[in-house]
C-alpha cells in the first residue's frame, strides 16, 4: 500500500526489460508502481487498486491496449483514470485518443519525455 498522499502508476508492459526501466524511472519521480504483464491483469489491477495513471502498452500477449483502454472507460470506477499510451507502432495519436486514451508516446523514448508526459496527465 502507497504511502498517504503518493499516487500510484499502472504499468502494463509485456517486454520485461521496459517495465523494469518505466517501474524504476516513476520510483524515482517518487510514485508507487504496480505491474501489470497483460491486459487482463491490468483490467483486474485498474478495478482494485484504483491507480491515479495507468502507462498502457498497445501490444499485449491477450487483448491488445485499445481493447484494454475501451473497458476501462466502460466501468464507472475506472473511467476517469487518465491512461497514456506507450507503443512502438505506427500507430496515429488520433486513433489512441478515439480508443479513450489520454495521451501517446511513441517507443523510444527519452526520460525527459516520459516524465513530461506522466506530470502532465497527473497534474
């Protein structure tokens, strides 16, 4: 459980190298991390614990991150989380928001932009 006052970023990444790094780089900035490795664990973990921002990776192992942001935005208790897409894909930033995302951020990134990103969407 995260200290009083700390919010707490989903991470659904399926490559274990890049959660680690996404997990480590918002530890530093000083949020609780949960990991979630696919979309149904990231339905599951977004329900239960409420996170104040979920960094959804578009190409999971089962339902892929458009179909993971669509049912977030379908149950009423998860519906105002903001959720940024993380995606190596080619994938158009219209799209992503038209799927109920927040926000894109196109693989690889720098850590500026990642932080940039995450403070904007928790501010």
């Amino acid at each position: 459980m995260p200290a009083v006052g700390v919010k707490t970023i989903l991470v659904v990444e399926d490559e274990p190298i890049l959660s680690e790094v996404l997990e480590i780089q918002m530890k530093r900035l000083g949020y609780s991390v949960s990991p979630a490795k696919n979309g149904k664990e990231a339905l599951r973990k977004a329900a239960s614990a409420l996170p104040d921002l979920i960094l959804l990776d578009i190409r999971l192992p089962d339902l892929d991150g458009f179909r993971v942001a669509t049912l977030i935005r379908k149950m009423r208790k998860t519906r105002s989380i903001p959720i940024l897409a993380v995606s190596g894909l080619p994938i158009d930033k219209e799209e992503c928001l038209k799927s109920g995302f927040n926000d894109y951020l196109a693989k690889p990134f720098t850590n500026a932009d990642l932080v940039n990103h995450v403070k904007k969407l928790l501010e």
